[in-house]
C-alpha cells in the first residue's frame, strides 16, 4: 500500500485502493467484535480483568462501537463504492491514488482516534465520542475524499443513465459529510443543553439513516442483480425507496429523546415520520426479493446471494421494530433498555453487516481475479455470524422486556440486574461466536488472495464452481 | 451522445434534503434558543465549568481547570456570618462556564439580570471569580441569575476557598470530567424517563435545566438506576466510597465494574496503598474464610474518587 501513496496515479494498479479497503474493513471487523466480546463478558463477569482504567467497560464501550461503525462498515462501504461506481458507470476509479490515500488516512485517524478514546479522551456525547480534531480529520481526510471519488467516478461514467445503486452512493457521501459537520457542531462551536443534546441524537440517527442504511441498501441493489442475472425488479420501486429515504428517514431525529424535555411538536412530528420509514423499507425489501424470482436456489448455493438475502430480509424486522417502537405507545416501555441494544445490533450486525459482508465477498474475488478459496468456510463465516447474531438478538431483547417491566411496575434496580444475568452471559456467548467466525473469514479471504483459482478474463466469480 | 444529467434530480434532491434540514434543525433550534435558564441550569453549569469532556484546558480529561464549589458560612470579605451559601470559585484562569462567557444563552430576562443586577459580565478570567446563583422576583414570577460576588461583595476566590474546609469543598466539575471519561453514563442515565420513572428516580428535568451545560450525558442504554437525583436518595459519603472501590461490597449482585483505580497511589493519610494485597484479602472474604471485608481506603482530597464522590452526591 505505502509504495502506492507516492506513485503516479496511472502506475497505480486499477481496484488497488477497494483491495486495501476491503482488507482493512475485515481487520477492524475482526477488532470491533473482539472489543464486543471482551466488554460483554465484562457485563456478565463485572471482575473479568479489573484494576486498569483504560480496560475498563467504560472505556472500551466507544472503542467497539466506533470500531464496527467507522472501522468494518464505513470502510466495507468505501470498498463497495471504489469498485462498484466505476463498474456500473463502465470506466475506472476517477482517482486511484486519492483512493489509497484515503485508505491510509483512514486507517490512521481511525487509529488514532480511537486510541485517544481509549485512553478517556471524549466529547462525552454517544456516537460522536470523538473528539473534534479527530472529527476534522474524519471530516477532511476520510468522507471528503471519498465522497469526491465517488462523485467524480459518477460525473466521468461512460453510459447514458445513473444505475440505482450509484444515486445512493453519491447522495449518500454527500449526506454523510453534512450530517457529520452539523452533528458534530456542538464540539466545534460549544453549543450547550439541549442544542447539544438534540445534536448528539440527530447525529446518531442520521448517520444510520442517511449513511448506513442507503448504502448498505444500495450494496444489495448490485449484488443481487449481478450475481443471480435477473434485472432489478422495478427501477420506479427503486426511486421510491430513494426519494422516501431523503424525506422520511431525515426526520425523526428526536424520536431518540422522547423522554427529554424536547419541544413536544418536535417529537410528535419525529414520531409520525419515523413510522414513515416503513416506506423505504417495504419498498428495498419487496423489490430485491422480486428480483429473485425464480433463482431462489442461489440463496442456498451461492455465498454472495446467501449473505444478501439474509440481510434483506432482516430489513423486516429491523424496520417493523424500527418504525413502532419509537412511537410513545411503545417507547415508554423499551426505551434504555437491551431491546434497544438488540434492536441496534439488528440493525449495524444483521441488515448492514450481512449486505456489506457479501459485497466484500464479491468485491475481493472480483478485483483480485481469484475465486473464494474455501466456500465450506465462507458458510462456517456465514452461519457463526447468524447463529452468534441471533443468540444476541434474542437475549438482548428478552433482557430488555425484562429491563421494561422493571421500569413501569418499578422493581428494586437490583433484582433486573439479577434476572438480567443469564442473557448477559447469552449476548457474550453470541458476540464471541460472531468474533470467531469473522477472524475464519480474514484466513478464507487471505487464503483467497494467495491461493485462490485464478479466475479467467471474461469471467465473473459466481461463474465458477467452488473447490472446497 | 448528449448525456443525461439529471438536472431536475438533483434540484429535487437539493430541496427535500434542504427541506428536512430546515424542519430537524433550524425550527427546533430557534425553539430551543428562546428557553430560559432555570436556577438547576445555572448552578450546574457554574458548578461543572466550561466543558465537560474534552478542551483545551483539559485535553486528556484528568480534571484540570474546573472549578471548587464551596459551601461557607462566613462572609469572606468581611469575616461576618452569613445564611449558608454555596458559590462557585474559579480560581484565576480556570475557564468560566458557557452562561457566563455567552450571557445570551441563559435565555433574555435571566442575562439581562445577570449582567445588571449581577454584574456577571465583569468578571474576568485572568483574575478569577467567585458566583453563587440568586433569585429575583419579576411581574410576580421568580427569576433567577447569576451574581459575580467578586465585584459585588468583594469575594476574591483565595478569600473564599480560605472560608470553606476540606469538608465544605466539592470538586463536582472535575467530577463530572471523572462522569465522562469513565463513560459512568453507559449505564447510568441522567434522565428519567415520562413514565412511572418519575415514582422510582424523580422528577424529569425540565425545558431549561441544561442550558449552557455539555456535554449533558444522558445515556442511552440504562443497565444501573437512573442518576438525575441520585444525591437526594443516597448521601452517605462512606456507601459512596465503598460502592466506588468494589461495588460488591454494599451490592452483592452488581455488575458495575471495581473503580478502585480511581484512589491513585496513596490514601488520604498519605500512606500507600497496596491494591493487591486488598484484592487478597477481599477474595478471602467473599469466599468466606474472613467473616469482615477489608477496609476501604479513604480517599486523598486530590484523588479522582473523590472528586466523583462529589459529582454523584450533589445531583439532587
């Protein structure tokens, strides 16, 4: 990578710069869920490994939030956008060197940043933990330049029309510089109360809803198309999907601090629109599994179709809990509870991970020119995640109905912390099955890498027939 | 080929993302700029000082250039005794809160008061300054605001430290950096919910509670009691001191993690203290050989436990 950052942009290998994302996105995995597993076992065993701050849970919570969040999913984004924009606009990455610059710069202000974290250095705000210069340097060394990429990738394409999943792409990386310069606000210009409060969570929501979700969506939106043959389903189902994510999924930001002394037409009206993302979510749902129809065998048989089907279809539940649950009949009950925790593992471990999973499967077979080395690992990859997901899901979001009745028939805190126990000890054994199967998949990749079939010109992965 | 270029897209797009921008952030934020400060509001943010996570003053959040908040007795000037008082001292370059810097922020009749009756705006970093929170009564509504009591009475800030004693000092601002930075607030909420909440943890904050503090740490993710008025249920030092060294101690089935580290090498003696025989000597309690746990060192007056000790037992 480092001979790359002062070489000429023509000498500079086309894909180079998705390679290294994709590498990079699998390691921060790696690292952002043994951080999980470390803390949940912290929650079940509070003594395991004590007497050191900067080991402590309340230090390590951010690290693995922002690890997962900026480390695996950005960065898998990134890839999917370095070799997805140019394939679909028929031409190359506008700029292969900016890419491996932003790769590097990436990779050290994540570091750095959540190093700094580590240590206790915050804004004590969730999810915009880090501190403004390391905001200026996400900011200028890693959205801006991506977001130019992918614009400019788009603006110099080779073919007539914008193919759905680049409108994302670049809506998105626009969006996702706005949010995170306006969300980040109260750092820059010391906004106080419930400015800064308000800003914490409309950060929080919309970097989900204006980053993650769009692009995760927009993933699925190739890989489904690409790998099983089939056109989209219906481009008008795509603009829908579109257009109601920039208007309804960028409004309910307060629907997050129903219980904050908020201006109350602010939360009413974040509410109505947060049932409104049901819009976008029937829409991508119905329309990628329409786009199935009758290659459903893939979903069994091929890796990519497994992982992005299985992601879209956790796109019901995640919107079903997503859309109801923040509305005041529901939040009172579940609000600050495990469901919560549940529900955003949903959301960034089962819909976003699965989609981003199956484009770096791709993506890396692709750019490299070599078939997946072992499918029989890619499936242990496969279910030790939906297994591992699915345990934490499931506990996490008894533990909360628990923490619920807790709160409205007001037990002693005590005796919810001790029907809690046995769920907490089910979220580490999940997490850690999720940490095991993801260090498989860095083997199975770097194993795909070295040792994968060489796939010939004129050829796509799927094409070829796995040999373990 | 004239390619396609998406002009009425784009100026779509531009309008409904502008659209909801205008609606989620600058509706509720001209919403939000007309509440005034409440009396909670300011003497959190003058008890907290100006930041609460990173700055400036204090890059690696150890708790540097916070405030002291005194509890006197003694008019510090003249020596004569007064109704119990609680100010606010900040020593010479410790950075005034947000409602101080920014009078406008503590909403338009508490500043107005602030700077005329108070004389808020005269006080001067470089020279340090002493505030304590007082209330007026306008058109039959209670207003409060802030007094600089360095101009108005003459309270220098060493004067008024040398009027309180150990006991009637509190480092609640570095213990807010403490709150913070050990992230206390993963799971411990500072805000109870509209709900029977209010029966079990108190009264929710109100509109105008917050202004001028930040970070405001509400937390998320509630896994341990809600904290907003955490002082007024429990304000034993001695139970704060123990939960804080092992929670295990006073709550047996608490999953807070130890915070031992907190004390720093020596106790308030002075004298060292040794971590792993204590850790020792607490495992052969807890499996029942020893009938008594050992004791708990107290902390020094510099230590960051104590420093939260005071943050958590002054949030009435």
């Amino acid at each position: 990578m480092f001979k790359y950052l002062f070489a000429k942009n023509e000498d500079i290998p086309a894909g180079s710069a998705a390679v290294f994302f994709g590498f990079s996105s699998i390691v921060w995995f790696v690292v952002g869920t043994a951080i999980g597993s470390f803390n949940a076992a912290k929650l079940a065993f509070p003594d395991f490994v004590m007497g050191s701050e900067i080991l402590s849970f309340g230090h390590m919570r951010q690290v693995h939030v922002l690890a997962v969040i900026l480390g695996w999913i950005s960065m898998a984004f990134a890839m999917a956008m370095m070799y997805i924009t140019p394939a679909l606009g028929n031409t190359k990455l506008w700029s292969e060197k900016l890419g491996v610059w932003n790769c590097f710069l990436w990779n050290v202000g994540l570091s750095l940043g959540l190093f700094l974290l580590w240590l206790g250095v915050t804004s004590g705000r969730e999810y915009s933990d880090l501190p403004w210069p390391i905001d200026i340097v996400v900011i200028v060394g890693v959205l801006v330049p991506l977001g130019i990429n992918v614009w400019m990738t788009i603006k110099t394409r080779r073919v007539q029309g914008i193919y759905t999943t680049n409108w994302f792409f670049g809506a998105a990386t626009f969006m996702v510089i706005i949010v995170f310069s306006v969300g980040n606000a109260p750092e820059f210009f010391q906004l106080t109360g419930l400015t800064e409060a308000y800003l914490t969570w409309w950060f929080a929501h919309n970097v989900l809803g204006l980053w993650i979700t769009p692009v995760a969506a927009a993933i699925a939106y190739y890989v489904v198309p690409k790998v099983t043959g089939n056109p989209l389903y219906s481009h008008r189902i795509g603009h829908l999907h579109f257009w109601s994510v920039v208007v309804f999924y960028s409004t309910p930001a307060a629907h997050h601090l129903m219980s904050a002394p908020l201006p109350e037409w602010l939360k009413s009206f974040a509410s109505v629109e947060g049932v409104l993302i049901l819009v976008p979510a029937i829409a991508f749902v119905s329309n990628l599994l329409l786009t199935m129809t009758g290659k459903w065998r893939m979903f069994v048989e091929n890796i990519e179709i497994k992982f992005t089907i299985t992601g879209v279809m956790m796109a019901i539940p995640l919107n079903m809990q997503g859309g109801f649950q923040q509305t005041r009949a529901i939040n009172w009950y579940v609000h600050g509870t495990g469901w919560m925790v549940a529900h955003a593992h949903l959301a960034l471990l089962g819909f976003s991970t699965f989609l981003e999973a199956a484009a770096v499967y791709y993506g890396l077979q692709t750019l490299l020119r070599r078939k997946l080395y072992s499918l029989g690992l890619a499936n242990f990859h496969f279910w030790m995640l939906l297994i591992g997901f699915t345990t934490y899901w499931v506990s996490m979001t008894i533990a909360g109905l628990i923490q619920g009745a807790g709160k409205i028939y007001e037990v002693p805190y005590i005796d919810v912390v001790i029907a809690e126990h046995p769920y907490m000890i089910a979220r580490w054994v999940g997490g850690t099955m999720v940490f095991l199967g993801n260090c498989v998949w860095l083997y199975n990749m770097w194993k795909t890498a070295r040792a994968g079939t060489v796939i010939p010109v004129g050829r796509l992965p799927h094409e070829l027939a796995y040999e373990r | 080929m004239a390619f396609r270029e998406y002009k009425v897209g784009a100026r779509m797009f531009g309008l409904a993302f502008g659209s909801s921008m205008f609606i989620t952030l600058y509706m509720p934020a001209i919403d939000i700029a007309g509440v005034s400060a409440t009396t909670s509001a300011m003497e959190r943010q003058l008890a907290f000082g100006r930041v609460g996570g990173f700055s400036y003053e204090d890059p690696f959040l150890r708790g540097h250039g916070k405030p002291v908040t005194v509890d006197i007795v003694q008019d510090p000037k003249t020596g004569a005794a007064i109704e119990p008082t609680r100010a606010y001292v900040y020593p010479s370059e410790v950075p005034f809160p947000n409602g101080v810097r920014h009078p406008r922020i503590l909403g338009e009749l508490p500043s107005e008061l602030s700077v005329s009756k108070g004389r808020m705006t005269d006080a001067d970093e470089a020279q340090g300054a002493v505030f304590i929170v007082r209330e007026t009564t306008r058109g039959g509504v209670s207003v409060p605001y802030i007094e600089n009591v360095t101009a108005t009475r003459g309270w220098t800030p060493d004067a008024t430290l040398a009027k309180a004693d150990d006991k009637n000092r509190a480092f609640i601002g570095k213990g807010k950096i403490m709150f913070v930075r050990e992230g206390c607030w993963w799971c411990h909420t500072l805000l109870p919910e509209q709900t029977q909440d209010w029966q079990y943890f108190g009264a929710p904050p109100m509109l105008g509670d917050f202004n001028g503090e930040s970070p405001t740490a509400f937390g998320s993710d509630r896994k341990a009691p809600d904290l907003t008025h955490v002082g007024s249920r429990n304000s034993s030092r001695e139970w704060m001191m123990l939960h804080f060294f092992n929670p295990r101690l006073v709550q047996p089935h608490s999953i807070m993690p130890r915070y031992e580290y907190m004390w720093g090498d020596v106790d308030a003696d002075g004298k060292p203290i040794d971590y792993d025989a204590w850790r020792a000597a607490y495992d052969e309690y807890e499996s029942g050989n020893t009938i008594y746990p050992p004791e708990v060192p107290v902390p020094a007056a510099d230590s960051e436990a104590r420093a939260l000790i005071d943050f958590v037992i002054n949030l009435k």
